[in-house]
C-alpha cells in the first residue's frame, strides 16, 4: 500500500476526472460549495463540499443501500450523523475522524439498542443494553465492546448487580427479587473435572453462581472497577482500507460491504467478542438467574408465606380466647 502522501497527490490529479459532480466550484475550480457527486463505483454524496472536499452537512449514499445523513470535516464523517445499515441497523450519535465516538445509540438489525458512550467505534464508558426478545437491559460499564466494570442485569421480577469482566459476571454480588429478598453470593470459573489438563486454560466454563445467605433488602453495593476515561479520538488516520478513498478530491468512503462499520446483533447467550477489523460486534450476554437461584429464593417466600400464616391463626385464636373470657365475665356480673 502506497503511503498517505501519494494517495493524495494521486487523488489531486484525478480530481476532475472521478465520476460526475455538479454544483459550485471556486476560482481554483476546486468542488467548494454545494454540489452532487456520482462516484465511479456508483456512490452518490449530495452535500457541501471546501476545497474539494466533503465537509459540511450531507447525505452519503452507498450502492448496496446503506446511507450516511451527518456532518462532515475533510472527506471523514465528524460530528453529529445518522449511519443506515444495509441489514436494517442505525447507530445514531456523534463521530470524530470516521468513529463512533461520543454518545450515541446503536439499534441492531433485531431490535436490540445500546445506548451510552462509544471509544474509537467501541462500546466504552457508561451504557445500557435492552435486549428486545425479553425486556431485560444490561446498565453499566463497558470496555472495548465487551461489559465491564459494576453493573446491574435488569429482568423481569429481579435483578443481579455485580461486577463483569470480559462479558460474564465475576466475583461477589446478589440477586434482588420483587418479593422483597435477596439471594447474596459469588460467581467462580471453574474447569469441568473431566476435561483435559492439555486443553489451553482460556476454555473456562460458564461462571456458577455460588449462594451465601438470602436477606431482606439491603443497601449493599458491589465494590470494583470503574472503566477506564474517555480519551480524545486518536487524529492519525487510520489504515486505508478502513477510511473512505482519499483525502484528496471525491474520496469514495469505505464500502458497507466491507462491511461499512456494520454490526451483527449480539445473541443472549454468549460473551461479548471484540470488533473486528470492519468494525463488527457479537451480542453482549444477559446471564440468566439460574434455577437453583431462583428455586431456593421460591422456598424461602414460601416459607415465610407459612410463617405468617401461622402467626396470623395464632393471633385469632389469642384474640378468640380473650374474648370469651370476657364475654363469661360479663355474664357473670
């Protein structure tokens, strides 16, 4: 691959002959102003252009359907903009030098939402996950598209707060139900007994829930991690087939076969992977309680639903028996 200062002059020369342009052109005859563009791979941009470049407000429009609608800073998406995907996913946010960086939210092509901050076209800092099929929304930390850091596993009739790492829940934390108890206790990785000490030690098992005690509700917070900061976007631009054709003249930006920055919805039931090089995710895992948590925090309600049940014959036949008494006595007098 040439360097950057080659595409450039290559792309300045080639600047009158890319596709066909219509629109305002300043005395060096350079694209400036407002204008329409057709590429010669059958993109179209119809937006503003300085010095020959896109920058300003547009809309992108890519053969295979995609479309960006968003500001622009010399050729690269910068600023607030709306990016369409081809499966039917929209992320909607801010960009710096081509990323999702900043806030925004992500709608996947099943639903799901993300919506929080991003870091270099990266799920990173502070953001919620629903996921559409059951309602339940993963709020917390995030780390290079994976969840990280404290957080809290919302469901239906309980909730899990604790702490994450690379996706799973790890360590100390509790499960807190709507009958008004929780169930406090540990997540552990353990490798299956049966497997072989050969196997490479990343293949761990799914985290088990190991439960200490069940309480009323408390206030107990889990202590960890907090992602990192939010640093500034990097400025350096990035490899050549990540970025739109050049800087110099029309530059054709990066194909969504390529596949544009899209990403795959995650799945319930897997960890989170890291993008990948065309800047695609898997689904973030929403753990479910598992029915021994669940089973044992049934009992212990049905149990207390016993007890008051007693208590409350108890206190009827007390107040029965007092009342005869009462009752002989005044027949007495």
């Amino acid at each position: 691959m040439s360097d950057e200062s080659e595409e450039e002059s290559e792309e300045g020369e080639a600047e009158d002959t890319l596709g066909e342009y219509e629109g305002e052109r300043n005395a060096e005859g350079e694209r400036h102003g407002r204008g329409k563009a057709r590429l010669p791979n059958g993109d179209t941009y119809d937006g503003e252009y300085e010095h020959g470049l896109r920058n300003g407000q547009g809309t992108y429009r890519f053969k295979n359907g995609a479309r960006y609608i968003g500001t622009y800073l010399q050729n690269k998406k910068h600023g607030q903009g709306t990016f369409f995907y081809p499966d039917g996913s929209k992320y909607e946010g801010n960009w710096v030098d081509d990323q999702r960086h900043g806030h925004g939210q992500y709608t996947y092509a099943n639903g799901d939402t993300y919506t929080g901050e991003w870091f270099n076209h990266y799920r990173h800092g502070q953001g919620t996950y629903v996921y559409k099929d059951t309602g339940s929304k993963y709020v917390g930390g995030w780390v290079h598209g994976n969840q990280e850091g404290e957080a809290e596993l919302i469901y239906l009739n309980h909730r899990f707060k604790g702490r994450f790492s690379n996706g799973k829940p790890v360590g100390r934390g509790k499960y807190i139900f709507d009958i008004g108890c929780e169930q406090h206790g540990e997540y552990t990785q353990e490798q299956d007994k049966g497997e072989e000490e050969e196997e490479e030690p990343s293949l761990l098992a799914e985290p088990k829930w190991k439960a200490s005690k069940i309480t009323k509700l408390t206030l107990w917070t889990p202590h960890g991690e907090t992602p990192p900061p939010l640093k500034e976007a990097s400025l350096e631009a990035p490899p050549a087939a990540e970025t739109e054709a050049g800087a110099g003249g029309d530059g054709m930006e990066e194909r969504p076969t390529a596949v544009t920055e899209e990403e795959t919805v995650p799945s319930i039931a897997v960890s989170v992977t890291d993008e990948s090089d065309e800047g695609r995710y898997d689904e973030p895992s929403a753990f479910e309680a598992s029915s021994e948590v669940l089973s044992s925090v049934r009992d212990t309600g049905e149990e207390e639903e016993e007890n008051r049940e007693e208590e409350e014959n108890k206190d009827q036949e007390d107040y029965g028996e007092e009342w005869g008494m009462h009752a002989r006595s005044s027949v007495r007098v």
